[in-house]
C-alpha cells in the first residue's frame, strides 16, 4: 500500500494519539455526494440550518465529509464537531452510506464526540464487511467504554493489518481493564501476527497476568515476547529474560538485554556480562547498557571497528 497523507479528521481530532497521525492511511478520497453543495462557501449555510434543526441539512453536512474537495470536508468536519451531541443521529446514518469516505469520518467524530449511545453502530462497522472497520475501531478507543473490549480483542485476529494496529490502539486506550481479555486471547491465539498485537497491548496495559504465557511463547514472536517482559517487570519476568539472552535469534538476545536493564535487578548482572561476548554488535551494546543502568558504572563493550566503547547516550 503506498502512503497516504493522513485525513482531515485525523489532523483536528482532539485526542488523536501520535501513533495514530503516523500510520499514514487515514485519507478521505472518495466523490462529493452532497446535493447541492458545490463549494466550501455552502458549509456554513449548512451548518446555520443543522443549528436550527433542520434534519436535512444536517444529513447533507455529514455527507459533506466524504467531499472529495479536503476544503469542503475539513470544514464540514469541524462544523458537525462544534454542533456536537445533536448531531449523532446524523453521524450514525454516515456510518450506513455507501460512501467509504462518509463512513469513515462518520466513525471519527462520534469517537470524537464520545458518547457510548453510539457503540452499537460503530461495533457493526467494526465487524462488519466495509472497508472502515479501522475507524470504527479508533473510535470505540476514544470512546472509553469497556463494553466494547470482546469486539476490539475479536478484531485482534483480523487479517487486516490496519484493523489489528487500530484495535491495539483502541485497547490501550481503554486501560488495564482491558488487559484480561486480551490475555486470554494471546494464550489461544496461533497465527503470529495476531498473537503479536496481542503482545504489544498487553506490554502497553503492563499486564501482570500475561507473564506466564509471554514466557511459554515460542516461535518468532519471541523478541516481542521480550520487549513485553521488561515493560511488566518484576520477579516473573527475570528468568525468562535471562533464558532468552541465549536464543538463536538475534533480535530476541537484543530485546531481552535491553529489558534486562528496564527491571535493574542484581540477578541479571553475569548474564548480561556475558551477553557483551555475544556475536552481534547490538546485542553486546545493549548488554553494556542494560548493565551500566543496573551497577551505576561505565561498561565498554567490542564495537564493530574492534575497539572498546562505551555505549551511545540515547539522550544526547
């Protein structure tokens, strides 16, 4: 998929997170289906008469944030937003439009608006067969309403790259009472790229329970795996951290040495000291750093020019 500059509603959301303005793919590109609409001096009109009550205008604004002009849809979008609650009926018959474009900003002011009378809507955009279940997705996030976690961690198996990235958003966004159920689902989950949102929310939620399934992981999600431990922490991390500093993979030794220093515990000294003898220069860096975090001295380790260096400040 190429990249895509970001949607309007992305740009004004009031909450939106950076993860989300980085993802690349929320761009409105669909045709103006406003009926007599035709230019971006119409949107205040509109907006007056939504003000007013006036159902059909109100109709025609919504559909106006499909406009395939950004002017015409980044002011009917912030138009529906400062008319605010009132307009959610409105915004719930955008998410039944044939247009994409229309669905899609639809889902994001009701996110944006918050009101969880809107989740069953948004929920049967989520699972539904369109193509904006991701928005759906970011919307039940900004919403907050636990009620909608089983469909978020159902959306965790999707074979949507971009519905997965959102429903992992969204859960993090929701909090540790989330952190449960996708726990429970990350312990039956076999495709690795579900199994690995999973992973990423729970280390987000710094889910105690997920210890010991994080640690029974095998397979390639092991360095994700690792990254998720040293975010948990405490005892129940250690020993599969230290197992995972001799892993075949390389990528697991350097996530497991960099989490090694997040829980700065004495235990792992001598094998972190035995990590800067590893074959692959990150991994004895990381070793050299996690150690420095945990003994307050300097530690050098072999980099690839031979020479003895201390590791590189990150916040230089």
């Amino acid at each position: 998929m190429t990249n895509k500059k970001p949607p309007f509603w992305a740009a004004v959301s009031y909450s939106t997170g950076s993860w989300l303005l980085g993802t690349g793919y929320w761009f409105v590109v669909l045709v103006l289906i406003l009926a007599g609409c035709t230019g971006s001096d119409d949107i205040p009109t509109l907006i007056e008469k939504a003000r007013q009550g006036y159902g059909k205008a109100a109709m025609k604004l919504v559909n106006a944030m499909g406009s395939a002009d950004r002017d015409v849809a980044l002011q009917a979008y912030k138009g529906v937003i400062d008319l605010g609650a009132g307009m959610e009926p409105w915004l719930t018959r955008g998410l039944q439009s044939s247009d994409d474009g229309v669905v899609e900003a639809s889902a994001a002011a009701l996110g944006n608006l918050g009101d969880s009378g809107s989740l069953p809507s948004l929920i049967s955009v989520l699972e539904g067969e369109g193509g904006r279940s991701y928005a759906a997705a970011w919307a039940l996030g900004e919403i907050g309403d636990l009620a909608a976690v089983p469909n978020l961690v159902r959306a965790l198996g999707s074979d949507d790259t971009l519905l997965r990235k959102s429903a992992v958003r969204a859960l993090v966004k929701l909090g540790p009472e989330a952190g449960g159920a996708v726990n429970a689902f990350l312990g039956g989950a076999v495709d690795e790229s579900s199994q690995r949102a999973a992973i990423r929310v729970v280390g987000e939620l710094r889910t105690g329970a997920a210890v010991g399934v994080l640690s029974s992981l095998t397979g390639r999600n092991r360095d994700a795996a690792a990254w998720a431990l040293g975010r948990i922490g405490g005892e129940g991390a250690l020993e599969p951290l230290l197992d995972a500093l001799s892993d075949p993979r390389w990528q697991v030794r350097r996530e497991a040495a960099q989490a090694l220093g997040s829980l700065e515990d004495n235990k792992a000294v001598s094998a972190l000291t035995g990590a800067l003898d590893d074959s692959e220069t990150v991994v004895r860096e990381w070793a050299a750093r996690s150690l420095e975090t945990i003994t307050g001295r300097q530690v050098l380790y072999l980099g690839e020019d031979g020479e003895m260096v201390p590791p590189y400040n990150l916040y230089r």
